[in-house]
C-alpha cells in the first residue's frame, strides 16, 4: 500500500511560490476593468492570476497571459512580468500540462539568470524542479533543485533552504537513497526549529514519516505524521491535513488496525474531493480500495480502484496507472483470479516499458544529437585545415607585394576619416549649442507663465481670515505643482457664511483651469443668482461647468466622464444651522459623546468624541449629463462641532514602510486623534504627518483639507 505513497509525496510548490489569495476577486477585476494606468492593471492582474492559480488554473493562465501582453507597453515591470511568468508555469503543472508548465518556467528561469536575479533562479528552480520531479525525471529534479538551493544560500533566505532540503529529500526518498532522504529531512527541520518556523515542520515531518513507512518503521512514522496533523491543523492548511491524514491511514492499515485507517483515509479523501487537487485524490481513493478489499467488501474496492484509475488515466499520470495496475493485479491473484491477475500485470508491464523507453528514446535523441554535432564539426574542421594548406602558399607570394599597397590605403582613409570627423562635430555643436539656446529660452518662458499663474491663482483664492473672522479654523492648501487643480472657496453673504473644497480633473496646468471655472461658477451661482440652498448650488454649478467645456456634445465627443469633485457647506449665524451637500466629497462631523446626533449613526466612537460621515451624492460636477440632483443635508450644530471638508490628495498619498497608501481609515483616526487640540495645532500636526509618511516619495496628487470648530 505504500510504495507510490512516497513517490508523489511532494507537493509544495504553493509553499514558497503562490501569492496571497484575494480576499476579494471580484473586486480586484472590476478595479482592473477601471484603472488608468497599465502599471496598476498589471498588479491587480498578477493578484488575480495568483488567486486562481490553484482554484481555476485555465482561468489563472487567461489572466496571466493577458497581463504579459499588458507588460509588453510597460517592459520596466520586470518583476511582475517574472511572477506572472512563474503562476502561469504553476499553473500549467496543475493542469498536468508539464510540457507547457516547463516551457513557461524554463522562460522566466533563463530570464532570472540573465538578469542575476537570486530570488527568481531560485523560485523558477525549484518550480522547474517540481515538473521533473512529476515526470519522473530524478536526475533532471535534482539538478535543478541543488540549483535552488545554491541561490537561496547566497541570499541567506532560511526559509527557502529549508524547502530546497524538503525537496533534495524527496528525490532521494523516490530513489530508494533512503539515508541521504533522511539526513536532508532532518537538516531541514534543525533548521525549522532554529528559526523557528513552525508552519515548515509540518512538511519536514511528513516527508520524514513517508522515509519510516518505506523503512516500514510505523510507529515512528505515526509519530512524525500526527506532528504534522497538529501543525496543519493549527495553520488551517487543508492540503497538508490531507496529507497527514493520508499517511496516518497507511500506518494503521500497515500495523493492520482496518478501522482507523478507514477513519482517516476517509477523512483525506474528503479533503481532497473538496480541493480538486486530481493526483492525491487518486492515491486515497486506491488507498480506500485497499482497505475494503482487506475488510472482504470487493464491490466496493472495486468501484475506488477504478475510480483512481481513472484519473490517473485523465491525468496522463503513467506512474500512478501502473501502481494501481499492479495492485489490481496482487489482488486478483489473492483471490484466485489469475485470469484478471495476468491482464492487470500486462498491462502494468506495458506501461513501464512506456516509461523506460520514453527515458531511453530522449537519452538516445540526446546523444544522437551530440554525435552528429561533432562529426559535422570534424568534417568542418577538415575542411578548414585543408584550404588553409592552399592559402598558406598563396599569402606567402603575395603578402609582401599587397602589404605596401594596404598600408597606403588604409593611411589615406584614415586622414579622410579624422578630417570628416572634425567637421562633423563642429556641426553637430554648432546646432546643439543653438537648439539648447532655444529650449532653455522656452523652458524659461513656460515658466514664467506658470509662475504668474500661480500668482493670478493665489491672488484670487480668498484669505483665510474671511473664515477666521468667523470661526476657529484652519485652511491646508498644498498643491502638486505650481499651480493647483484643488482649491477652497469662501463667500459670505449677510449672516451666511458658505465654504468649499474642490477637486478638479487633474492637477497642475489643466487642473489650474478648471479651478478658475469653478471659483467664478461659485460666486456667480450665489451672487448673480441668488442661490443659497447647497444642493441647488451643485446643480446650478453642474450646469454652468457643462456650458464652459462646450455643453451636452462637447462633452460626448471628448468623453469626459469627470469634472469636479467637492463639498460645499452654509452656516447661517442666525440660528447656527448648517446645510451641506457633497458631489463624490462626504464631510466628516466630530461632536463630544455627551451629545449624540439621532439622524445618522456615528462610524465609530473616541477621545470622547463621535465621528460622524455624512455621504456625497455619487456623480461628479460636469461629469455626470442626466437630470439628477444633489441633495442638502441640514444639521444643527453643537458647541465644540468640528467639520472637515477635504480632497482625496491626503488620503491616497504614498508613503509609510511599505509604500502604500495613507488611505481615509488613517486619516478618519488622525483628525479623531487631535480633537482636543487647537486649530493652528491640528494644521501643524497635518503637515508633519504627511511630511513624515510620504518621506522621500514623491507628492501623488493636490492637497486641500478645510477645518472649522464651533466655538
């Protein structure tokens, strides 16, 4: 029952390869089908491709290639081009496609060494490793995982050596080098415990048990396999269980207590029924014939071994059809079933001489090769001394006639070529020198432009002291570039103070425009005609931006799906009521916890305080042509009220250890976190938050964050 046991016993290639499965996939496609850049597609791609690597490897290698053709347009991601290379070669050897599977991992193996990436040979190795190992090609297995191991010991990487030791093992293990097979186990789980790398015992334990079953030491091979059970299960790692759960049915059935090796082959089979992982599936099931066949229900046996054998024929696996072949041969014979007995051993026959001559016709093709290749090469060389013979006496005459005439030549086309030359490079700097005048003059002129509009911008930005005059407030106005495509806007009329932060499309010169389009929408709408409700300000703007770009088929024949995203408040001063609306923009509102608000439920409670959101109406200004409107949420404000309107320029800088994004969960415990503290105190804190979480990394995107507490 446990010769083919130890012979497909590694299957570890997710261990050290696969991504982190996707939490959520189908949010990951529908953030690929938006994305702007290539760059982004292809790393949620590469995730995608991760996840199904396993679960759906047609559909894992669908997304893999796609994202090459992505890569193609973007060559710089290198990295993502080799991982995604990596998971569609994995991919393939799910799919016991190992021709595809090498072709792919030979690709990116070959690539990695080009381009001296250790961590690369070392994951194509012992994938490539794999392959062969699937195959039954030890020599070619081992050769390729002593190379992953070689790699790992030069990036000192422990957890890598640790599998490069599982799989040397392995190879020895399947080649009856039953000692060596040991001494690497072993190694491998020293070193597990070294480092304490609990998960990795499972798999030194397991492969270190499959040694004592061929050693037919059960006791101690149960002791290794229950270790690994508890691991498995500690870690959630169903395949391993499985595993375990196997190997622990093959004790017992070997130690002949039927019972509870039904009880966990059982339970294995399962597991593995549910993983859809083909090749162990078959092992336990022709494991669970055996032990039927044991306990006298022949029917039953039957039906198992057929059904593995199946798959093994489905699987292409040649190996595993010609372990079940022979056990449906032994046990024919035990039941005087010579007849069947001998049509099994046949068969089984047949297929080793399948597997003995594949090897023998590749070795022969190879040195066949190697043969032609060097008698070619001596007929060559043949030739070759031959005509050289002839020559030698014709140089001989004419060497010393030729040898004054060539260097006559040679002199005269070197002076013509030095003089060529220099008259060439004068030109050449000539003009350069000209076109870098004119470059530096325009440069210098787009500047300057730029410079000035950064004035004009400014200069018609109000001044925080309007809002001041009113409220303990703060404005943090930190654009990308020169000029901005973030602004705020401040309008008092009569006892009603409005306030705004905008995001236009863009930043820099183009979002710059677009600002100047919607300050003057902004105090036309409130000055010329008379609106003071927030939602029909949005509208009106809506309206009035639409009509600057070009109107309804401006808009269709640019595509423009985006125009402006902000969020606009009005305190009347006469009875301390605000009216807010948002276009994609919410506003955030803290109030002391002594004070709850009945009309919407806070997101979360601290520092004494509750932190409410209200939400944006979900379309842009100018970007959105149907007749919908915003609405006007209205709220009576407390004593000690903080708002805060804001863009998304904060919350989406890069930064940190890992160069992520600050993201609006952080930024919702920032401002809860400085609550207590002044305006001018909150603005300063801002600063050097972002300062030291973007630290050298460039700023992404405008930022603009508006605070007022109620004093």
């Amino acid at each position: 029952m446990n010769k083919y046991y130890f012979i497909l016993l590694i299957s570890l290639g997710f261990l050290w390869n696969s991504n982190k499965a996707a939490t959520n996939v189908d949010s990951l496609i529908s953030y690929a089908e938006i994305a702007d850049e290539d760059s982004s597609k292809v790393q949620t791609y590469v995730k995608i491709t991760g996840y199904y690597k396993s679960k759906d490897p047609k559909k894992a290698i669908d997304y893999g290639l796609l994202t090459l053709e992505l890569i193609k347009s973007t060559p710089y991601l290198i990295e993502s081009k080799l991982i995604v290379t990596n998971l569609i070669g994995l991919s393939y050897k799910n799919l016991y496609q190992f021709d595809l599977a090498k072709e792919y991992l030979r690709k990116g193996l070959d690539e990695s060494v080009d381009l001296n990436l250790q961590s690369f040979i070392g994951q194509f190795s012992s994938n490539l490793g794999g392959v062969y190992y699937d195959e039954g090609d030890y020599d070619g297995a081992i050769k390729l995982y002593f190379q992953s191991l070689k790699a790992d010991e030069i990036l000192k990487d422990t957890s890598g050596i640790i599998v490069s030791y599982l799989t040397i093992g392995a190879v020895y293990g399947a080649t009856d080098k039953l000692d060596k097979s040991i001494q690497y186990f072993k190694e491998a789980l020293q070193l597990c415990e070294a480092s304490k790398n609990e998960p990795y015992t499972q798999y030194c334990q397991n492969n270190l048990g499959q040694i004592y079953v061929a050693q037919e030491r059960y006791f101690e091979a149960l002791s290794c396999f229950n270790k690994s059970l508890a691991v498995a299960e500690k870690y959630e790692n169903p395949s391993e269980i499985a595993w375990s759960l196997n190997n622990i049915g093959v004790c017992h059935y070997e130690l002949r207590d039927l019972p509870r090796s039904l009880k966990a082959t059982k339970k294995a089979l399962d597991i593995r029924r549910e993983l859809g992982d083909k090749r162990p599936y078959a092992i336990s099931l022709s494991n669970y014939a055996d032990i039927f066949f044991d306990l006298g229900d022949f029917q039953k046996a039957n039906k198992y071994y057929n059904e593995a054998l199946q798959i093994a024929k489905d699987i292409n696996a040649l190996d595993l059809e010609m372990e079940i072949y022979i056990l449906l041969s032994e046990k024919n014979e035990i039941r005087n079933d010579y007849k069947a007995a001998l049509k099994y051993h046949k068969l089984s026959s047949i297929i080793k001489d399948s597997l003995i001559s594949k090897s023998s016709e590749d070795k022969i093709a190879e040195l066949a090769t190697q043969y032609d290749t060097e008698k070619q090469q001596q007929e060559i060389d043949l030739l070759n001394t031959e005509k050289e013979l002839r020559n030698v006496e014709i140089d001989k005459n004419n060497l010393q006639q030729n040898i004054l005439t060539i260097g006559l030549i040679i002199a005269m086309l070197l002076i013509a070529y030095v003089v060529y030359n220099l008259r060439q490079k004068k030109k050449t700097n000539y003009l350069l020198n000209n076109q870098n005048k004119i470059i530096e003059e325009k440069n210098k002129d787009i500047t300057d432009s730029i410079n000035y509009a950064e004035r004009i911008q400014k200069a018609t930005l109000p001044e925080e002291g309007l809002l001041q005059k009113h409220f303990e407030s703060f404005i943090y106005f930190k654009p990308k570039d020169i000029v901005s495509g973030d602004f705020y806007w401040i309008k008092e009329i009569d006892q009603k103070i409005y306030f705004s932060v905008v995001d236009c499309t863009g930043h820099g010169v183009p979002g710059a425009f677009m600002s100047m389009i919607g300050y003057n929408s902004l105090n036309r709408i409130v000055e010329d005609f008379k609106i003071s409700d927030t939602g029909k300000i949005l509208d009106k703007l809506n309206e009035l931006v639409v009509q600057a770009i070009g109107g309804k088929s401006k808009l269709d024949e640019m595509d423009i799906r985006d125009g402006m995203d902000l969020s606009i408040c009005c305190i009347d001063k006469t009875n301390n009521v605000l009216t807010y609306s948002g276009a994609n923009n919410s506003l955030y509102l803290l109030r002391d916890s002594n004070i709850e608000l009945k009309a919407i439920k806070a997101i979360f409670e601290g520092q004494g305080n509750y932190f409410y959101e209200f939400k944006a109406d979900k379309m842009a200004i100018g970007g959105d042509l149907n007749k919908r409107t915003y609405a006007t949420h209205t709220l009576k404000l407390e004593k000690e009220d903080s708002i805060y309107l804001f863009t998304d320029g904060y919350a989406d800088q890069f930064g940190g250890e890992k160069g992520k994004k600050f993201m609006y969960k952080k930024f919702k415990n920032l401002l809860l976190s400085i609550q207590d503290k002044s305006m001018n105190h909150q603005l300063s804190f801002l600063d050097k938050t972002l300062i030291d979480w973007k630290g050298d990394i460039d700023q992404l995107d405008d930022i603009c964050v508006l605070g007022v507490k109620i004093s």
